[in-house]
C-alpha cells in the first residue's frame, strides 16, 4: 500500500498466523502484531474510510458456567494466538480516532469442502472406522459458534451497507447465534453416514483422552502424519464456546442464512468426504500442512 491508490473507502485485514501450538512463536509478534500494525498505518496514511479487522471467537476464553460471549467479552492471553490478536485489537482501537475500524471475532468458518481443521479431525473420527468412530470427549458438550463461509460474506457485506450508522470502533461477533455440541455433531455425522443402526457414542473422560492424544500424537511423528488435536487443548472439553449475537444482528441487519448451519450441512459434507477423499484432503488437510503452520525458508 506504498503510495496514494486512489480513495479507499475499507481495507480488510484478514492475514494472521497460527500454529496450533502454545509456544510464543515469534511470527506472532511479525505477523499479527507487526503486520497488523503496518496495515494501520498504511491505512491512515492513505486516508482510507475504514479498517475491517477479522479478529476470532478462539481469541476468547469459554465464558463461565455456560453463560454466553458477546461483543463485551473480553480477549485472552492465555494461548499466544488470542494474545497476538487482542494486542490487534487494542491498537486498532486506540488507532480509531484517526480510522473508524470494526473488530470481527469469527466463529468456526467451514465451506463445503469443511475447510476448517477442528471440524475435518471429527469428521474423520467420526466417519471413520470402529472404534474410533464412537467416541466423544467428555460429555459431549464442548461446544462451537459455526458460521458457513458464505455467511461471512455476508456479514462482511453488512458491514459496509451499515458503515454510516456504526460508531468509530465497533467489535461485532460473525458467527452464528448460539453453539452446535460435540455430541450433536457426533449424531449428524452419524445420520449421515447412513448406518443401518443408531450407534450410541462412547463418552471417553478427560484422562482417558489424554491418553489417547499422546498414542495418536506419537504414531503421527513416525509416521509424519500429526493430528490437528493438541494436549492444551484438552483443558476446554465440556467447556463451551457460545456466542450471543444479538448486538451484532441489530446493528447489521445481518443473522445466519436458514439452512446454512453446520448440522443442516452435515448430511452433503460427510458423503462428499466419503466419496471424495482426494479433493478434500486437498482443501482441508492443507489448511493444516501448508496454510498454518510455518515452514522454516
């Protein structure tokens, strides 16, 4: 953005990496935060009318006793990928009397093809074959705002019909209204897969998990094939994600397309792993492989 290109009226600021991991990877600092910054400032200096920055729901801690996040909610330092993108926000935010700006903490993005790492792991369990495909962490109740790709086009697009009537500094939620549970997941995967019989999941506790992690984790080094699933991870389960959108609906006229969320979407997406396992894994594992995590030059 070196130069004047004219009248911008929005810059979106999607660019950001994550590693899955918990280690301070310094091209946290480069990216999120660095970059984050250089983008402000190119912004202002080309006098463009807004900055969209696309922050996430991960980047929040599970609100207490099932209560629900909204726009209020605060960000974590606990894992270096919330920290990196709170340090964002908050210079976005001391930035915006100089640039209106609109915070977007988004939900779990999947397109058609899945596309999002922590869904394509369970569906992989879940379709998969005996035993694995019983098993549920907990109780079932870890839990995920979802929110199809297209509707966050969608959103996005409410963002900047609504543009005149939102204040200078607005953290808005792109998900959808509520969460879907791992084990209402483990039935639509189920149902999809078109099992003669109803097959009851096996609730598996945290230990035993964990246990289960570190076998999995180790068969994946030898054979260099790693799972998506990390042990800190393990701390959320029965711990869920759920979102209130209400605010945001309001101030955009903008809610999830009927039809669109991710149960109604189970019954194409798990024949379309099963049959087109080449094509997924071409969209979904290189998400992990080659989008996410970085590779030394």
């Amino acid at each position: 953005m070196k130069g004047r290109l004219g009248r911008i009226d929005f810059v979106l600021h999607l660019a950001a990496f994550y590693h899955f991991g918990t280690d301070p990877h310094p091209e946290y600092q480069r990216t999120n935060i660095d970059g984050t910054s250089a983008v402000l400032q190119a912004a202002i200096e080309n006098g463009a009318g807004r900055l969209i920055f696309f922050s996430s729901l991960a980047a929040m801690l599970p609100a207490p006793n099932g209560a629900m996040l909204t726009e209020r909610s605060p960000t974590s330092v606990i894992l270096p990928y919330g920290e990196s993108k709170s340090a964002g926000e908050h210079r976005i935010q001391d930035a915006s009397t100089q640039l209106p700006a609109i915070v977007l903490r988004i939900g779990g993005v999947f397109s058609d093809w899945c596309e999002l790492p922590p869904l394509d792991s369970l569906i992989r369990m879940w379709a998969g074959r005996f035993p694995l495909n019983r098993l549920v962490a907990g109780h079932g109740s870890t839990a995920l705002p979802y929110l199809h790709r297209d509707d966050l086009v969608r959103c996005v697009r409410a963002c900047v019909d609504q543009n005149e009537k939102l204040g200078p500094f607005e953290v808005l939620l792109a998900s959808q209204h509520g969460a879907v549970s791992h084990l209402e997941l483990f039935e639509g995967v189920q149902h999809a897969c078109q099992h003669g019989d109803r097959i009851k999941p096996v609730f598996v506790s945290p230990a035993s998990a964990r246990l289960g992690l570190a076998l999995r984790r180790g068969w994946g080094l030898l054979t260099r094939n790693p799972p998506y699933e990390r042990p800190w991870m393990l701390r959320f389960i029965d711990r869920p994600w759920i979102a209130d959108t209400t605010t945001t609906q309001k101030k955009l006229g903008w809610e999830c397309t009927p039809g669109k969320g991710i149960l109604d979407c189970l019954p194409a997406l798990v024949p379309r792993y099963l049959q087109h396992r080449p094509a997924w894994d071409k969209r979904s594992r290189a998400r992990i492989t080659a989008r996410y995590e970085y590779v030394e030059s």
